[in-house]
C-alpha cells in the first residue's frame, strides 16, 4: 500500500449532502410555479437530469446546454411550456443556500489538514459551489478548490486532472487518492490520471460498471483505516 499526501475530494454526496440541498430547492421552485413536487415528479426530474448529467460528463453537451434545458424538458412533459433559463436561474439560488453536511464530513477534513494536501475537485457551477462550501465550513481548509467550470473540462475528462495537477505543488500521481461517490466521474478520472481512487458508497450500491476502485468505504471514517496503513508501509 502507498503512502498518500494529497488527497482530492468530490463535493456533492461526498462532503455536502446534495440529496437533501436539491430536494429542498426543487419543492421551492415547485412551490413558486403552484405545482405540487409529488415524489414521480421528483424522480422523474432525477432521470432526465441524470441524463443531461452524463452526456455533459461524456463531453457531448455543455453546462449551460444541461442546466437551462432541464427544467423546460422536464415540463414539457407534464405538458407546460417554461423558460428553462429563468427555471434555472431560481433553481439556482436555492440550491446555493443548501450546504447540508454527510456526516463526519467537516471532522474529517478538519484533522486530515494537519496530515495531508487537501484539494476539491468538482463538477458544477462555481458560484453554486464556492457559496455553499463557504457557508459549509469547509471552504478555508482545503488549499485549492478545482471546479469543472473554471477549468473548462470536467470529470472524468483526463484534461480536467492535468489542469489541476499542473496546479499542485510537487504533485506526485503515485501519493495521490482521490474520494468520490461516483464511479463515472470520480473514480474513471482518477484512474485516467494514473490515481489511487476510493469509492464512498454510503448506500452499498452494486457495481455493475466495470470501474474498479482501489478502495471502496461506506462511511467518511473509514478513510482513516486506509491512510493509517499506507502511513505504516
């Protein structure tokens, strides 16, 4: 086992509980439309925008062909005709006051600092991102945070890695892990990048994808197992 020293951390239902941030914003855009978020709506909202989501992740549509189309997508269906861009606009400013924390998120980070480098790396929109990791706490702990909207590329895109990577200080790949909840993004990047990845899968999801992480954790502590014994080899 390796020892590590810089570790990459994803944000979204990795640190900040996107779940819970998103379910709050999506029945307060519903609420302002007078249209019930009814729990089909919700997931059927899950679906299309999980969609968008990864054709963006695959390079074949842009954020901004993701965000502004969802909202009106997911409305023509219900036979209403909306301005995706307004949709989004509001959306988006209640998304950003969701900075609900996984647990052990905040400890964890807190004592890591004093060990290792820690950096975010994330897919989304950086205002949205930066607002909510500041008013999370977790913001001033990490050296860099790595957006996918200031770098102009995106998990799992290997160019994402090189960018942050050539923003590094004496980055090494070999003593580098990064955590994330998603496969297609987190741990498929890592791993184009030449990283150790660990897989934070709280849910116990099976994994049908044929990406393997290096390590696979279903609680934020349980990282520390993996870093002490690195630390001892």
């Amino acid at each position: 086992m390796k020892t590590y020293r810089t570790l990459l951390f994803d944000v979204d239902d990795t640190l900040l509980d996107f779940g819970a941030a998103e379910k709050a914003a999506l029945r307060l855009l519903f609420e302002r439309q007078n249209m019930p978020l009814t729990d089909e709506i919700e997931a059927h909202y899950k679906k299309v925008n999980l969609g968008l989501w990864k054709s963006f992740e695959e390079g074949k549509l842009s954020r901004d062909e993701v965000v502004n189309t969802r909202f009106s997508k997911l409305f023509k269906e219900y036979g209403q005709e909306v301005d995706g861009v307004l949709f989004e606009k509001n959306y988006r400013a209640y998304l950003e006051e969701g900075h609900q924390l996984i647990e052990g998120a905040l400890e964890l980070i807190t004592d890591l600092q004093h060990k290792y480098d820690l950096y975010v790396v994330t897919n989304g929109v950086s205002k949205t991102q930066y607002k909510r990791l500041l008013a999370s706490g977790l913001h001033p702990i990490f050296k860099n945070i790595f957006v996918s909207e200031d770098t102009g590329y995106q998990k799992p895109m290997k160019e994402f890695f090189d960018y942050v990577i050539a923003r590094i200080l004496d980055f090494e790949a070999e003593h580098a892990l990064i955590i994330g909840d998603s496969l297609t993004a987190d741990i498929k990047g890592g791993q184009l990048a030449g990283l150790d990845t660990c897989w934070f899968n709280p849910a116990g999801q099976t994994n049908d994808t044929g990406i393997v992480p290096t390590y696979e954790i279903r609680k934020l502590n349980e990282l520390y197992g993996i870093l002490s014994r690195a630390r001892e080899c």
